[in-house]
C-alpha cells in the first residue's frame, strides 16, 4: 500500500521513454511545428496576461484619483449648501414686500 503511494520524480530513463512515445505518435516531422505551435501560444498568454495586468493597474490608478474623499465630499456639501441656503438679510428682505 505504502509503495503504490510512493510515485517519485521524474528520471532521464523516464523522460526518455516519453519521448520516444511522442516522436512514435507525432511522428519527426511534426514535432517541430508542435514545439513552434507551443512556444507561439506561450507567447500570446503571456501577453494577454501582461494587457490584463497593465488595464487592472491602470483602472486601478484611475479610481484612486478620481473618487474624492469622505472629506472633500463633506466640504463641498457644506459650501454648496452654505452658498444656496437663504441668509437672515435675505429672508427680511423677501418678508418686507
């Protein structure tokens, strides 16, 4: 039981045989347009990844620069209401005619 758990690392005796199986299945010639075909996809994850990465970064950035905080929210609430609500000058006036 203990040994069926024990698989090991991978040996050079083992990756051999491996790849005679491949080259059997594929074939010599294939091999090459499968090992290109790889390295292209590898490429283009790889900058997907990057793109993905840099627009999160970017978005990111974006928000922390365009939210205001809690405080410049609450002073521009003030201001404007200070700027709109009627003074006790105004409120006479009116009252008047």
């Amino acid at each position: 039981m203990q040994n069926y758990l024990m698989l090991g690392q991978i040996g050079p005796q083992e990756m051999m045989i491996v790849f005679i199986i491949i080259l059997l299945l594929f074939g010599a010639k294939k091999i090459p347009e499968l090992a290109r075909g790889l390295g292209k996809s590898m490429g283009e994850f790889k900058k997907a990844r990057e793109d993905f990465e840099r627009e999160i970064t970017t978005a990111e950035h974006d928000v922390k620069f365009r939210e205001p905080t809690k405080k410049q929210t609450r002073d521009e609430i003030d201001h404007a209401t200070s700027d709109s609500a009627p003074t006790e000058s105004s409120k006479k006036g009116s009252q008047d005619t």
